[in-house]
C-alpha cells in the first residue's frame, strides 16, 4: 500500500534533451517521472533527434514533443512562451557542452535556448559528455556561468563512456535523476505544509494495527487489525504539515513518506514508546491500534507441548495506553476509536468520557462494507464537552478521504479549544 504515487499530478516537467549519446537514459527518465504522477513534455534540439526520435518520447509522454522554434503549426499549438509558463521544471537531460554554451552566452536561436531565457521557474541541467570536453576550460567557465545565474547543475558521473574514455562526464542514471526531482518537489510541498498546513508544526504520535501478546516463543494471542486507518491518518497528518511517529504492531504495510515508524509487537511494549513519545514531545496522540485487552501472564520459555484434552492459560489485563497517556500531567490532545457492534454511538461516548479523551472517533464494525479489513470507513466523531463542537458524521468514503477529515476535525477541536481538561 502507498500513499504519495500521483501526488505530483498537477505539477509539470519539461525534460528538455540536447544532443548525445546520453539521450536514449532519456526515454527512461520520462518514464520514471510519469511513475511519479509528474506531467511531462519534451523539447528536442536538432542534434537529440540525430540519438532518438521525437515518436520515441511523444509515446512515452503521452505529449506531442517540441521540436521547433520558427514553426508556425508547433507555435499555434504551445509557443515556447505558452511552454515556458506551463513547466513548474525545466530539465535539460543531457545537456550537451553546445547547450550549455548557448545558455551562457544567452543566444536565442533554437526553442530551447528561447524557451531557457522565457522562464521564469529552476532550470536544473545534467551535463553529459566526453571527459576532455567536460574538462575543457570554456565548458567550466560557462557551467561557473550558468551556476551564478541560478541553473542548478547535477554533477556528472564518472566512469566509463561511450567514446571508450573513462573519467567525469557520464549522465546520471535516469532513476537517480526522477528520485532528485520528486524529492525537490516534495521539499517544497513540506516547507508549504509545515508552514500553512492544518496540522503546521504539531508533533503527533500514533498507535496503529494490532498487538501481538506471545504465549510461547512460537505461539500467540491476536487480532485481525490490518493498521491500514492508522496508517492512512498518518500520512495525512504528514500532509497537514505534522512531524508524525506512527508506533505499530505487526502489519504489512508501507510506512507512510516522511513518517517516522517504531515497530513494537505487545501492548507493554506499544505502551512504552508511546510513554516516551510524551517525554519527547506530541501535542496530539491518536489511537487507532487495537490492543489486545489481555496478555498471557506468564509467557512459557519454551514451546508448549501438546498434553492432555484441555489447555488453560491465564491471561492477565493489559494497561489502556490511550487512557494512561490522557492521565500524563504533559498530556497532548487525545483521540480516541471505538469499534462496537451495537449501541455504536453511547459506547463510544463513554469511552470519551471514561478514557478522558478529547475527540472520539467511532464505527459499527457490525457492518460488513466498512471498518477492519475493508478500506472503506464510515465514522462518527464526538468531541469533549469543553470543545463545543458538534458530533460529526464522516460519511462513507476511503480511508484516505476519512483520515483527512479526521484530521479537519482535530484541527477544528485545536481552534475551539475553550478551556483545557
Ligand atoms: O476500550 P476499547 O478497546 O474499545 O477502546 C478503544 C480505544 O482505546 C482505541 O482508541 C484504542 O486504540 C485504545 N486502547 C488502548 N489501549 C488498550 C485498549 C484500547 O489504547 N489497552
């Protein structure tokens, strides 16, 4: 399961590729950037098409690609100003000593070097070349050139080329180049989101999945939680601008981008982290994890054997973490779920009240299209009387969409807040 593919759908890429053996990493760099979710067009110079043709990167891209500067049909359809406004990147890749050159010395003569001076947004360029020309002293002079002027250059690797000369000059690889722009593009959405975002700069710490409670060294008692809500409210609190710890019992999840992961496996254990989470600081604690409400008291050193028609083993309770971290004197704004099966919303609105918390989200389990396994979810929230706020209804939607309302919901019961427990 993951969070962040497609994130990047409305932003808009031009991969620009200039003429050297290079170009044919760039079909597969436009495919990696695609596998981001990125929009991406392609702009040639004459000497690219001498390498690969244009057919090549209008299939992968799924764009018509751009080859022409003095061309009246491509300038109808997106002029080199109308392209130049359209890209939140331009990536030249390669970028050949010639472009590199143009660049510098601002020449205008062909749609890149036009398109290079018409925009407004980061040019980043992977030089790709011969060792000897890379070495050369107008190569470097011009690069010292276009890094004053704010291109960012993406150093080349060294190693063997093409022309049989090992050295500096080599084009990184297409996967390195898509991770460097995701990365940049992420960078900027989380300087957006701690800053502005509903969650900006709160510390949040959830428990998610199931607990594990061994009987044995091979055997043990638990449930069917899958952690995926937990791990759905993580991501979108991370989205909010939150610095998340997710603490989880076993389940085979991703861990959500940017999301810190502590895996634990029993409630004592689970307890224990979420204890030293406090100490380290969290203004909000959601618990989603479904903890085993009993523990085996006294966990066998070796694997039970097989004796007798009947087995007893005395289980003993566990510690409520969410009621004991809302007992903490540094207590954080609490979240409470509750799953029932009946009388869906009274349990739910004592266990608010019971365990302390400050919001309680809460589901019938008894129906079969939401709720465990499935992912899709339906949910009612109540918050502390304090808050003054309305019970909610979450309608039917996917975990994602719940999550994020979730975390609405909490950043509404922050702004609220009239007078603290
Ligand atoms: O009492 P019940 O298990 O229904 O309460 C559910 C809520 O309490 C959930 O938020 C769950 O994560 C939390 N809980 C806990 N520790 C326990 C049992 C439940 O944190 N031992």
């Amino acid at each position: 399961m993951s969070f962040d593919l497609s994130v990047f759908s409305n932003k808009n890429i031009i991969l620009a590729v200039t003429g050297g053996i290079a170009a044919y990493k760039s079909a597969i760099l436009v495919r990696r950037l695609k596998d981001y979710g990125f929009n991406v067009r392609v702009v040639m110079t004459h000497g690219a098409q001498a390498f690969i043709t244009p057919l090549t990167f209008q299939a992968l891209s799924g764009n018509p690609v751009h080859t022409e500067l003095l061309n009246p049909e491509a300038e109808a359809g997106m002029g080199h100003i109308e392209l130049a406004r359209w890209a939140d990147l331009v990536l030249v890749a390669p970028a050949s000593c010639d472009t590199i050159a143009k660049f510098a010395a601002g020449l205008a003569d062909d749609l890149l070097s036009t398109l290079y001076l018409a925009t407004k947004v980061p040019v980043w360029i992977a030089p790709a070349m011969n060792q000897q020309m890379w070495a050369a002293k107008a190569t470097q002079r011009n690069l010292n050139t276009l890094v004053e002027d704010g291109v960012h250059v993406i150093m080349p690797d060294a190693g063997s080329q093409a022309c049989g000369d090992v050295g500096l000059g080599r084009m990184p690889e297409p996967e390195d180049l898509a991770e460097q722009v995701k990365d940049y593009f992420h960078q900027a959405q989380r300087a957006l989101a701690e800053k502005f975002g509903l969650l900006a700069g709160k510390r949040v710490t959830i428990t998610a999945g199931p607990t594990r409670e061994a009987i044995d060294p091979v055997r043990y008692i638990s449930n069917h939680s899958t952690g995926k809500m937990g791990f759905a409210i993580a991501a979108a609190c991370y989205t909010a601008g939150a610095k998340v710890t997710l603490i989880a019992g076993p389940v085979s999840l991703d861990t959500p981008n940017g999301v810190k992961r502590i895996n634990v496996s029993s409630a004592l254990k689970m307890l224990d982290e979420s204890l030293h989470q406090l100490e380290e600081g969290c203004d909000v604690f959601i618990a989603t994890a479904a903890v085993a409400d009993y523990r085996v008291a006294e966990v066998a050193e070796h694997k039970i054997k097989k004796a007798g028609d009947e087995l007893n083993i005395a289980l003993i309770k566990n510690p409520d973490i969410v009621a004991t971290i809302a007992q903490q004197e540094k207590r954080p704004f609490m979240v409470g779920f509750a799953a029932e099966t009946r009388n869906v919303e009274e349990y739910a609105a004592g266990k608010l009240v019971a365990k302390k918390l400050d919001m309680i989200a809460c589901n019938d389990v008894s129906r079969a299209d939401i709720g465990f396994a499935s992912d899709q979810n339906a949910m009612t929230v109540f918050f502390a009387d304090q808050y003054q706020l309305e019970k909610r209804d979450l309608e039917k939607a996917s975990k994602q969409e719940i999550a994020q309302q979730l975390v609405e919901a909490i950043h509404d019961a922050l702004n609220h807040e009239i007078e603290p427990v």
